[in-house]
C-alpha cells in the first residue's frame, strides 16, 4: 500500500470512529443516559486524535516537496558538472592548440634561424676571402716598396753603469718620548 492508500484508509477508519461517536452521544442524551454521553465523547475524542494523527503522518511521510527540490538541485548539480567538463575540455583544447601554435612558432624560428646563419657564413666566407686577398694584396705592396726588408741585426747591446756614488746618510732615529721616526 503506497502513502495515499494508507492515508485514506486511515481517514475513513477515523471519520466512523467519529460519526459512531456522534451518534452514541445523539442516542444517548434523550435518555439522560450520562455513560453512555460519555462513551460517545470517548469515541469522538479518538476520532478526532485518529484524523489528526492521521494528518500528522502524512505530513511527516510526505517527501514529495523534498523529493521535487531534491531532484531539481541535482538537476542543476548535473547541469553544473557539465559546464565544467565543457569548460575543462575546452580548456584542454585551448592548451593542446597552444602548444601546436607553439612547436609551430618554434620549427619557423629554427628554420629561420638556420637560413639567417646560412646566410651569415656564406656572407662571412666572402668578406673572408675579400679581406684576405686585400691583405695579401698589401703585403706585395709592401714587399714591393721595400718595407719587408730584413734588417742587419744589431750587435750588442751594452749596459752602461752609472758612476760610483757616494752612499747615503743613514737616519737617525731619536729615542725620546713621544717622537716617531721612520
């Protein structure tokens, strides 16, 4: 029996508590029967506190509302999760797409890099080249001028001493108090 079916048939239960009730203390008061008012007050009264307990259990055992906000919140608890795996996926792909742009940047840089020193050398080899037949160029020059010509060597080379000097003064160093000397 699911709540709805409990719940009615608990209240049907209570409403014929309440009605015998009502009619034992409608059969009774003509009568002065005064046990059998009470019994029937009796019977109300347990009536009524079945209805209310009634009420009070399917208040408490109803879930429906919370079930409702429950599944809406996990609802948007999914929906939640699957902006952030689609901001994350596409965070992945931004920093795979990154780093392609990257090792592209990169491999351009080296073959320019590679073309530039190419250039560089074949430029260096030919101002080598230049520079080397200027400068060969200029030493026949020189040879030609007669400025490559071997020198007769000197001789000697003597060392003239300087003349005898009389030694110097030695210092004197005073002893006194409060007097320093070298």
């Amino acid at each position: 029996m699911d709540l709805s079916t409990r719940t009615k048939v608990s209240t049907a239960i209570a409403a014929g508590i309440l009605l015998a009730g009502f009619a034992v203390i409608l059969a009774s008061a003509p009568h002065d029967n005064m046990a059998g008012a009470i019994g029937g007050a009796c019977l109300v009264m347990v009536g009524l506190s079945l209805t209310i307990l009634t009420f009070v259990c399917h208040w408490v055992r109803n879930t429906s509302e919370e079930r409702r906000i429950l599944g809406a919140a996990q609802r948007e608890a999914q929906a939640e999760r699957s902006r952030y795996l689609a901001a994350q996926a596409a965070l992945e792909n931004e920093r795979g797409r990154l780093l392609r742009d990257l090792a592209a940047e990169r491999a351009s840089i080296a073959a320019t890099l590679a073309a530039e020193r190419a250039a560089l050398a074949a430029e260096f080899q030919e101002n080598r080249a230049t520079e080397l037949a200027e400068a060969f160029q200029t030493g026949v020059e020189m040879e030609r001028a007669g400025m490559l010509q071997r020198r007769q060597p000197q001789r000697g080379n003597l060392l003239k001493f300087p003349g005898r000097q009389a030694p110097a003064p030695a210092l004197t160093r005073e002893r006194e108090h409060g007097v320093v000397g070298p």
